[in-house]
C-alpha cells in the first residue's frame, strides 16, 4: 500500500492513528488528510523526534495496519466458510429427515 491509498482511505484509518498517536489530536490528523509529509512534521513537532525517527514510526504503523487488514481478510474468510459449512449442513440434515419420513 503506498502513501496515495492511504490519503484516499485517510477518514477510516484516521481512528487507528488517533490511537496509535496520542498526542496528535483528531482534528490535526484531519487536517493532514494522510499526507505523508504533513504526518511526518507533525509526529515531530507532537513528539519532538528527528524527521528519520518519524518516518520510521510511520512505517511502523503502515505495517500494523496491513496486518490488521490482512487479519481481518482471513477472518471474514474463515467466517464466510463457516457460514457455506453450517449451509451444507442443514440441506444434509434436511435431506435425511426427509428421507427417515419416507
């Protein structure tokens, strides 16, 4: 995922970076709309770390956010398979019942 996506998708993963960063504020990260070098200056200013130190904490939390999505994909996937077993199940139990009536 590069910086692009991200600014398009800024409003849902502007809650996880609320969390992740503290001490910048809802509105800031609003105002920053994901732009990579906004973020950046504001995690310095916010933390007081070097322009490097603040990079990196951006790729840290671009990481954690492709593992969530990542996580959550094979957790809908396991879910839908789940739901297709539970599916299967019932047309079976339904189709012995109809047998054991006959």
């Amino acid at each position: 995922m590069n910086w692009d996506r991200i600014e398009g998708q800024w409003k849902q993963r502007r809650g996880k970076a609320v969390h992740h960063w503290g001490r910048v504020m809802n509105d800031e990260l609003a105002a920053i709309s994901g732009k990579y070098e906004e973020l950046v200056g504001k995690l310095q200013e916010n933390y007081g770390i070097a322009k490097e130190d603040a990079k990196g904490k951006t790729a840290e939390f671009k990481k954690g956010i492709e593992k969530l999505k990542k996580s959550n994909a094979n957790l809908v996937r396991l879910q839908n398979s789940l739901n297709a077993t539970k599916k299967t199940s019932k047309k079976i139990l339904s189709k012995a019942k109809a047998k054991m009536k006959r």
